[in-house]
C-alpha cells in the first residue's frame, strides 16, 4: 500500500503539478487544486444523500 501511494504521488506530481508551474505557474495549479477539491466535495456531498 505503501509503495503504491508513493507511486501515485510521483506520477501525480510528473504529470500535473509538474508541468503547471512550467506553464501556467503557481496560478494554474491553485486552479487545479481547486478542481480536484470540488471533486472531493462533490463525492463526499453525494455520500451523504
């Protein structure tokens, strides 16, 4: 379990927080955090109904 959150969280930064700063900067990846955020909430808020 343990080698594979290590995985993900090298592939999540190689393939998105990575080339957000190159692109976009700090800007874009507080865009992409903020997407990823409302997709927990969203999960959560519909969990519960």
């Amino acid at each position: 379990m343990t080698i594979a959150a290590l995985f993900l969280t090298i592939l999540l930064f190689a393939a998105v927080v990575g080339p957000a700063i190159q692109r976009g900067g700090v800007g874009e990846l507080v865009g992409v955090v903020a997407i990823f955020l409302a997709i927990l909430i969203g999960e959560r808020w519909v969990r519960t109904r």
